[in-house]
C-alpha cells in the first residue's frame, strides 16, 4: 500500500480539516511526523487504520465510539484516505458521522464508504472492507504496514501459533493447508470402495464353469430345435395347399354373386344412357342460338331507353339555355361601363396613398427640428470637455517632471530591508547564545553536584562497578558455601538409625557430620548483600543521570559551536552588505530620509493616478459626445432622405390620377376613402365574375345539344339494327324445331333446363360397363383355377390340427433356445464387469493408503507449520543482514522447534536465548529489522515495485552510536524502494529526516498540520 493523501476534521483533537499529502512525503523516501507529546500525531495512524477497517486500539463500540472520537468542539467528523493498492489500483475510503443537534452526547452511526478511481472519476463498491484490497486483516495491517506505539515488538514476541496464523494470512499459505482436501478424497474413496464391495457381492456365482456348462446346454438345444422346424415346413407346405383351394372355391362362389347383382342395375343404366343422348342432342342444335336471341331482345330494349332518356335531356338543356341568354341581355349596360369604375377605384387608391404620405411628411419635418437642436446642445458640451482636458494634461505634465526614478526606490528599499533582517538575525542569534549558555552552565553545576571529574568518569565510575561487582560476587559465594553448611548440619541432626540417609540413601551414619550453627554469620553476610545491590542501584541511577547530563552538555556545546558560527555568518553578511550601499545621498544607519522621500512619492503617484483616471473619464465623455454628435446628424441625413423620397410619392401618385379630381377629396378622411374604394371594388369584381359564369355556362350548354343531337341520330340508327338481328335469329329457330321435331320451343327449353351434372351421370354409365365386363371376366377366372378338382373339408381339419402341434412344439424349443442365449450373454456380461470390478478395486485399495498417508502428514496443520517455519527462517536470514551490522555482529536471529524467534549471542559461544533478554535498543533493532523483512516479501509477493510503513515511537531506547546505525538503514531503504514513516515527539531527530510535518495543538483550533517544505 501507497499513501496519497489523508483530510481529518472532527477526528479526537482535529478539530478543523488538516490534509496531509503523503505524495510530498513519500517521495523523499524517509519522512517523519513530529510534535510534542499528545499533539496528535499517532492519531494519523489511527486515521488510516479506522477508515480502511473501522477498527482502533484505543476504543470499541463498547466504549462509546462515535461519540468518545468526536471533537467535543466539531459537530461532524470526517476521515478520506486515498492510496495506491499493492496493484496500483487508486482507492478512496471516507468516513462520516454527526453530533445530534438536540443531544450533545448523542452520534449518528459511522458511516464508512469506499471508491475506486476509474475512467476519471470515483467509482462506489460495494464493500467498505480493505482486507481483499490490500490483503492483511486489521491485526496483521498494525503488525507490518502502520505499527502504533507499543506494537512494534508484538510480531517479535508473538506465540508460535499467533505467528504462524499470521504467516499464513500475509503468505497465503492456507494453499498448503490439503488436510480438508484429503479428508474428502479420504471419505469418497472409502465410500467408493464400499459400493465396489456390495457390486461384488452379487458377483459370487459367475465362473469360467458356468460359462462352459451353459454353452454345451445352448448347443443341444439348437439341435433340437432344427429338427423340428424342418418337420413343421413339411406339413406347412401341405396345409398351406389345401387353405389356397378352399379360398379359390369360396372366390368363385362371391364372384358369380356379384355378377348376378349387376345385370339387375343394367336396366336403369342403359335408360339413362339414352336421357344422356338426346340432351346433349337438343343442347348442340338449340342452346347457342337461344342464348343469341335473349342477348338480341336484351339489346334492343336498351337502346330504346336512350333514345327516351337522351330527348328528355335535350329538352331540359334548351329549356336552360334561353334563361341564361336573357339574364345575360340585363347585365351586360353593367359590364359595357366596367373599365371605368375600375379606373375609379384605381384613383382612389392614389388618392389614399397621397394622404397618407402628407402626414408622414408632417411627422418628419418636426423629428428634423428636434434633430437640429440636440446637435447644437451635443457640440456646446464638446468644447466644454476640451476645456477641461486641457488643464488635466497641464497637471499631469507638471506632476511627472517632479516624480523619482522608481527603480532606484526599490533597490534603496531593499537594501534597507535586508539590513534589518540581517539585525534582527543576530539579535536573534545572541538570544539563542544567551539561553545555551544558561543551560550549558545549568548542566555544568548539576553534573559537579555528582561530585565526579567530567573528563574521566566514565573510568571512575566504571572502575567502582568493577569494585562493586567482585564484592557482590564474593559475599554472594560466601553466602553459599554457610547455606551448604547450614544444609548439611540440618541433615545431620535428622539422621536417625535405620531410617535412609536423604543424601546416600544409606540406613547406616557411623560418622555423623558435627558442626557449629551458622544463621548470625548467614543474617551478617546476606544484610551486605543486600545492601550492596541497593548500592548497585543507586550507583546504576548515578551513571544514567552522568549519561543524561553528558549527553545533553555535548549537545549544547555543540549548539553553542552553531550558533556563534552563524553568528560570525551573520557579521560577515552585514559587512558585505554594507558595501554594497551606493547612495551617497542617504545615511545607510538611518533611514528617515529615504522613508521621508517615499512617502512623498507615494501621495505623488496617488495625485497622477487620480490625474489620469479624470482624464480616461472625461476622454470617455467626449467620445461619447463625438458619437452623439455623429449620431444626430445621421439621423438628420435619414430623415431628409425619407421625406424627400415620400415628397417624390406623392407627385407621382397625383400623376396616375384618371378619373377623379384630387380637390374633391383632399377634405375627406382617409377612412371613408377607402370603404367607398371596396365597395366599388367588390361591386366592379361581382359584376365581371357574374358575366363571366353566364357566358361559360351559355356556351357549355350550346355545346351539351349539338352532341345530344348527334347521339340521338346514332340511337335511332342502333334500334332499327337491333330488331333486324331479332327477327333473323327467331327465324333460324323455327327451321331448327320443325327439323327436329319439336312442337315448339318451350319443350326445347323444358329439355335444356334441367340441372343435373352430366359428366358425373356419363362416368356413372362408363364405370358400371367397366365393372360389368370385369365381373364377367373374374367369373371366368376362378373356374378355370378349380377346372377338375375337389375340396375335403374334412381332410383340411385334421391337417390344420397337425400343423397347429408342430408349431406349438417348435415355438417352445425356440424360447428355449432364446432363453438359454440371454443367460449365456448375461453371465459373459457379468464376467467382464466383474473383472473390471475387481480391476478398480485394486487401485482404490492403493488410492486409499496413500491418502492415509498424506493425511497423516497434513493432520493439526503440520505441514503448514512446517512451509510457516521455512518462510520465517527465511525472514530471519534477510533480518540478521541488517541486525548483525546494527549489533556489530554480536547477535542474529533465529527460530527454534516451536516457531518462536531466539537471539543467537556470539558473545557466548553462539549460545540461544529467549528474544524476551534483548534490552530495549536491541528489542527495537531486531523488530525494524523483520519489519523490513517482512515488507520486503510482502513486496515480493504483491509484486509491487514501492512499499511503505510507519514506526510510530522506538527511539528512545537507542544511544546516539545506535540511532546513527538505525537512521542509516533507513536511509538506505529508499535506494530499494522502501518508504518509511517516522513518528516521534523527540525534535533531535527532525534533523536527520529529509522531509517531516509538524502537528502542533493550538488552544482555539485544536491539531494543525504543517509542512517543512512550505
């Protein structure tokens, strides 16, 4: 995981939104995060690990969290963490909750959200749980990536069990965890195993004999069995003979039968086959020329219609037509004056026109005047401004002659301000020299209060541990050996005889031990001890207070050095910077007169800036009035062109006048002129249509009865032809009846109409004479099949009965011979599929020792275990790089049987202790040391090319020999692609971070956040 940015607000002591951008951070490779104690620095950490996962070390829900989290001073929180994932995928997780207006102890419900940046924008999922995407569980996230204060040697001092579990998660080696996996190839092979069993049970019976015994029994009865199919073809073929003569007789008999029927029906037949001939007779002689008649009369009845119709309509017509002819001889004195009243109308439409055009004239002519004396008003205030911009522009000349070269203010300025910084940097610099030396002196006297020389204690105090240490040693062996006796005097007084000696086991003592009783010497020697461990303490305490005000007389001394070397810095600074000064005019120790001509210059511009600003407004002026002025004779222009143009109208319009006199109506309103123009225009408009229609519908009509009159002469010519065509076809009938012998022409018709479907009546007469001479035929037939034999029923009997037992018998031995087949192939079946039974017997047998073996090797996480011990050892061997250059090669790492780390001590002959005997510095190293292990494979394993953590505290417990080590590790690390987060309280070490942030806690607004590189 990658960290992007992280905004807290509302969030324990961030009372406002303090963003942090890890970008900044990160990019330096080792990054701190200071301040003093309860600043709110580990509330970062805590930030980052409640937004990924809603959990924190400090509280639970039992403890009121939302509410316990939330500024007592902010009425909402709000965390939003943004990072890169170990796929370099972009992520956002917010979390949000509010103070209840009404109830200050009151929360709504956490609401944590997550996105993912995708396509430009911020994708919600679904999930706000960050395990699947950084992969580490909360726990594990604290162990490696973020590890809070108290934590950093949790993973070092972990359980074997705890360890692994976490190894697993971090390594993904449940992979190897197959115990489930076998269990279940375990349990479907016994089960697979227990069915091949109860197959094979039913298999008991199938043997190469049976097979053998069942063949031979198949055989014979297929013997048999072709001996009794060739006697049953035998008698077949005889009865088979016998059945076909009887069903020739009894053929016979049906045939003569039906023939009989048959030359019954003949009679009716051969009626209707005459019916047929003399209608199809009378229909070829007589139909077509009746049909040609009716046609004929239907015609002629026809055309005698029209010519009734086509009169009627020609009356009519010329009945209309001399209506039309009068109403035309009214109207026409009308049309004969119809060119001048439409001149009429036309003149009045001038007329209007002319009128109008007057008093848009009249309009014109006072817009003209108005015109005029908005012109004259427009140039009067032009002068005006001219006036005034001419003395504005005297001003401004004046005013400019007298301004100062502006650069050289700013150069005479700047030097001023750079001597004064450079002031209040040595007054600054003698403040800080005055406090060393304070705290330089008040050290000095605390460390003589020690009473020990300050170039050499550390020998003088090393020399009385030495001295303290061997007396302790001794009185300590003294101690024993008055135990020992002690013990042993003990033992003598309570040996008694025949009891076992507690030592020997002997049940004889000839020589008891006597010997002087040895508690006041016991209580003397263990009193010294005791207060010789009280001296050793107090003699530690003495030697931590000599470090401690060692340490911190070094350092002031040291700053001192800084301090007058940026003094003398300063110093040289100034003496630079005063030769620089160039301005012979000013007294480079006070500035008053530069002051003085500054601000003289700075009311000067103000004069001109206001100078100018006039001008720019009066110039806008003007232009405003030469636009007006412009814009008045525009308008001016236009108007005269308009008038002139509607003046031109008007006598052109007087011109065009045909009829009336313009005089008659230049006293009439205009109003009136046009409703008499439309009452003459629409009467003129109805007189000419009205003429118009008459004369088209005259000549229409006049065109209607010249064609009726011809039509009429064709009608009459039609009818004459007509009955003509009638009178020949009634002629060509009667022949026909008096050749046929028809009395008249209604029994022709009586013949013709009646309806019956010929063609089916004549395939009627030709079928029955095919079936006819077919039944005669058959009769035939059938008597040459029996010509000179006999038929014995009798006989037939006793052969059927025959045949009947020799099938019955030979249909018996065949389902036999069937039967015994089917067993022979069920067994051969049978056979085979116990083979093949017995086959996968075989190898589920070996399938299931070999499962019982690998679960014997998987049972209780064994070999999980053992690839968890594999993987730590291997993170002890990355860790003791770095470890044995920290402790100078005096420890590594290692794991023992139960997967629990040891400390090897080379010191001791490379003896194994317990982690647990690491003093606190070596506690620190070796968990940084894992801790750097242990990125580096989840960095491997993530196959991600940055990876990062923080260490929140730890470097207290390191002397200065050993921060130096640890900070040139990390240092280090940025070469390799690791990114580590400091957080400390201690301000030395802010000195050794390349790039850090300040959190400082401000009485009003709570922790605020800022940058060292701002």
């Amino acid at each position: 995981m990658l960290p992007l940015k992280l905004s807290i607000s509302g969030l324990y002591s961030y009372q406002k939104k303090q963003t942090i951008d890890f970008e900044e951070l990160t990019n330096a490779g080792l990054f701190g995060i200071f301040g003093a104690v309860g600043s709110g620095k580990s509330s970062v950490l805590e930030a980052i690990g409640f937004v990924l996962y809603g959990e924190t070390e400090r509280l639970n829900n039992r403890d009121k969290r939302s509410y316990n989290m939330l500024n007592l001073k902010s009425d909402k929180a709000n965390i939003e963490f943004e990072f890169l994932n170990f796929e370099e995928r972009k992520f956002k997780f917010v979390a949000d909750w509010k103070r209840n207006k009404k109830r200050f102890e009151e929360t709504t419900s956490i609401e944590r959200l997550a996105y993912e940046w995708k396509a430009e924008e911020w994708i919600p999922m679904t999930s706000a749980d960050a395990t699947d995407i950084i992969g580490l569980t909360y726990e594990n996230f604290r162990r490696t990536i973020i590890i809070p204060q108290g934590k950093f040697k949790e993973f070092l001092e972990l359980k074997g069990k705890d360890r692994s579990d976490m190894m697993k998660e971090i390594f993904h080696l449940q992979r190897f965890d197959l115990a489930s996996k076998v269990g279940i190839a375990q349990s479907a092979t016994r089960t697979q195993l227990d069915q091949l069993k109860g197959a094979l049970s039913g298999f008991e019976a199938i043997s190469t004999d049976a097979i053998v015994a069942l063949e031979n029994e198949v055989v014979a009865a297929n013997t048999e069995l072709q001996k009794d199919k060739l006697e049953l073809e035998l008698v077949e073929n005889e009865f088979q003979k016998m059945t076909t003569l009887k069903s020739n007789f009894e053929d016979l008999e049906k045939k003569k039968n039906h023939l009989s029927k048959l030359n019954v029906e003949k009679v009716a037949i051969d009626a209707l086959q005459l019916e047929i001939d003399l209608f199809e007779k009378t229909e070829r002689n007589f139909k077509s020329n009746l049909v040609t008649l009716k046609t004929e009369k239907t015609a002629l009845e026809k055309s005698k219609g029209n010519l009734i119709s086509t009169e009627n309509q020609k009356k009519l017509i010329a009945e209309s037509n001399l209506k039309r002819q009068a109403a035309l001889e009214i109207l026409q004195p009308d049309f004969d004056t119809l060119e001048n009243s439409k001149n009429k109308v036309s003149d009045l439409e001038s007329i209007e026109k002319i009128i109008t055009a007057k008093a848009e004239v009249a309009i014109i002519d006072e817009k003209i005047k108005v015109e005029e004396a908005l012109f004259l008003e427009s140039e009067k205030k032009e002068k005006d401004l001219v006036v005034k911009l001419g003395a504005i522009q005297t001003q401004l000349v004046d005013a400019k002659k007298n301004r100062l070269d502006t650069s050289f203010l700013i150069e005479l300025g700047t030097w001023y301000h750079q001597q004064l910084v450079l002031k209040n940097n040595l007054q600054e610099n003698n403040k800080k020299q005055d406090a060393s030396q304070k705290q330089l002196k008040s050290k000095t006297d605390a460390f003589l209060l020690l009473e020990l020389p300050f170039e050499s204690w550390k020998t003088v105090l090393k020399t009385k541990s030495e001295t303290l240490t061997l007396e302790k040693e001794k009185a300590i062996e003294k101690r024993t050996k008055l135990l020992v006796s002690k013990q042993l005097v003990q033992y003598a007084v309570n040996l008694h005889d025949g009891e076992n000696c507690p030592l020997c086991g002997s049940q004889e003592h000839p020589n008891v031990m006597q010997g002087e009783d040895v508690s006041n010497q016991l209580e003397i020697i263990s009193n010294t001890i005791t207060d010789l461990v009280n001296e050793e303490t107090k003699f530690s305490l003495k030697k931590a207070e000599c470090e401690k005000l060692a340490f911190e007389i070094n350092h002031f001394q040291e700053q001192l050095k800084v301090i007058n070397a940026e003094r003398k810095s300063v110093e040289n600074e100034q003496e630079i910077h005063l030769s620089k000064f160039i301005w012979k005019d000013f007294d480079p120790k006070d500035s008053q007169l530069f002051e003085s001509k500054k601000t003289k210059q700075q009311h000067l511009e103000k004069a001109i800036i206001t100078l100018e600003e006039n001008e720019k407004e009066l110039r806008k002026e003007q232009e405003a009035i030469a636009w007006s002025l412009k814009k008045h004779n525009t308008t001016k222009g236009e108007l005269e062109t308009k008038k002139a143009a509607k003046s031109g109208s008007i006598e052109n319009e007087l011109s065009q006048l045909k009829v009336l006199p313009f005089m008659d109506y230049e006293s009439i309103s205009v109003a009136s002129i046009q409703a008499e123009k439309i009452a003459l225009d629409t009467k003129n408009l109805k007189i000419a249509e009205d003429y118009q229609i008459i004369k088209e519908i005259i000549a229409k009509e006049n065109q209607e009865l010249a064609t009726l009159t011809g039509s009429l002469a064709a009608i009459e010519l039609q009818v004459v032809e007509n009955e003509k065509a009638v009178a020949q076809t009634a002629k060509i009938i009667a022949e026909l009846l008096q050749e046929h012998y028809f009395s008249s022409v209604e029994e022709v018709r009586t013949i013709l109409i009646k309806n019956w479907d010929l063609e089916a009546e004549k395939e009627k007469v030709k079928l029955f004479s095919v079936n006819f001479l077919s039944a005669i035929n058959s009769v035939s037939e059938a008597e040459k099949l029996i010509l000179g034999k006999t038929f014995d029923s009798k006989l037939l009997e006793e052969k059927t009965a025959q045949f009947a037992a020799l099938q019955l018998k030979y249909e018996t031995q065949l389902g036999k011979v069937s039967t015994l087949q089917a067993n022979l192939k069920r067994i051969q079946a049978a056979f085979a599929e116990k083979a093949e039974l017995l086959a996968q017997n075989e190898v589920l047998e070996n399938r299931a020792t070999n499962l019982g073996t690998l679960a014997n090797m998987f049972s209780a996480s064994g070999f999980v275990n053992y690839v968890s011990s594999i993987y730590l050892q291997n993170l002890s061997d990355v860790a003791n790089v770095r470890f044995h250059r920290m402790t100078k090669n005096q420890l590594s790492l290692t794991i023992n049987s139960s997967n629990e780390f040891e400390v090897i001590d080379y010191l001791n002959d490379g003896a194994s202790r317990s982690v647990k005997t690491l003093s606190g510095g070596q506690g620190f190293q070796a968990s940084l040391c894992l801790a750097l292990a242990l990125a580096e494979s989840v960095q491997s394993l993530n196959k991600n090319d940055k990876n990062f953590f923080f260490i929140d505290e730890g470097f207290g417990t390191q002397d200065p020999e050993s921060i130096a080590i640890v900070f040139e590790t990390l240092q280090s690390l940025y070469k390799e692609n690791r990114i580590v987060g400091i957080i400390s309280h201690v301000g030395e070490l802010q000195e050794r971070i390349p790039r850090s942030i300040n959190v400082v806690k401000d009485v009003d607004n709570g922790s605020v956040v800022s940058e060292s590189w701002n």
